[in-house]
C-alpha cells in the first residue's frame, strides 16, 4: 500500500517526504513568522501539528525544491523566494523566504486562519518540538539575510 496524506494524495516513497517553508516578514516590532492553523480537527485544536508553516508531502518524483514552492503556494497564496535552510538534510527539508510587509495571504481550505508572531511566540506555538527546530534554524537564515541587507544599504549610501 502506497503512502498517502490525509486527503489521499500520494507521498514520495524515498526521502525527502516533504518540506516546510518558514515565511517571515519584517514587523514594526522585528521579524514575524508565518504561522498557519490546521483546519481538519477544528477550529479549537491547539496540540501537534496545530500551527505550523506553510508545509507538506513530496509527491512522487516531485523536485524538493518545486515541492516547497508548490506548497507555499497551495497553502498561503504567496509565491517567494525561498532558500534551503541547513537544518533540513534527511526526511524533510525547510527552507525559508523573506514577506514584503503587505503580503496578502490567501489560505487553502486545510486552514482555517493564520497569524504573525514574533520568532519564538511562533516556537512557542508549534508542537512537536521538531517543528519549533524547523522554525529557529529558518530564523538564523533570517537573521543572516537582515545582517547582509543592513550591510549592503550601509554600503550603498
């Protein structure tokens, strides 16, 4: 029997089985991290795998790298850039990509809302703990892109 995900579609049988794209913005307050909420055991779920990025399963012979993008797109709306974040090397994979402000989100029907948090309110609401892992290595890329950025502005005025 081939491995589906819960609304049947098939799963890549070799690794890696997925990928999640960690989304985040620049916020009045500092970085915010994309956080969407899992619509199919209601409104009032709050254990694993309740919040979560943009994420999901590689179909079979999916590119790794499509299957982010097509996942971010199917979930989200929002068509990035994405970057691969060193963290993801095995089963799944994680990359990261960087909003403009006024991103507008557009949620599939496996969500049922979403919200921006600050870097480790995000980590605080995901569960499993392997989630709130993808999160903070996403966010070290983030912080590096907003490093090299103040530098390249610097260098430029």
């Amino acid at each position: 029997m081939d491995a589906t995900t819960y609304d049947g579609q098939p799963i890549a049988r070799e690794a890696p089985f997925g990928a999640a794209v960690v989304v985040w913005r620049r916020g009045g307050g500092g970085a915010e991290v994309l956080l969407l909420h899992r619509a199919h055991h209601g409104p009032e779920h709050e254990g694993d795998w309740a919040w979560t990025p943009p994420a999901g399963a590689r179909w079979p012979g999916e590119n790794p790298l499509a299957c982010a993008r097509r996942e971010l797109f199917e979930e989200t709306g929002l068509d990035l850039p994405i970057a691969p974040v060193a963290f993801g090397e095995g089963d799944w994979l994680v990359f990261a990509a960087e909003a403009p402000a006024e991103a507008v989100v557009i949620l599939d029907p496996e969500h049922d809302r979403f919200e921006w948090l600050a870097p480790e309110a995000a980590c605080a609401r995901c569960a499993p703990p392997a989630v709130a892992a993808q999160v903070r290595a996403a966010m070290k890329v983030a912080d590096a892109s907003a490093v090299v950025g103040a530098i390249c502005r610097t260098a430029q005025a």
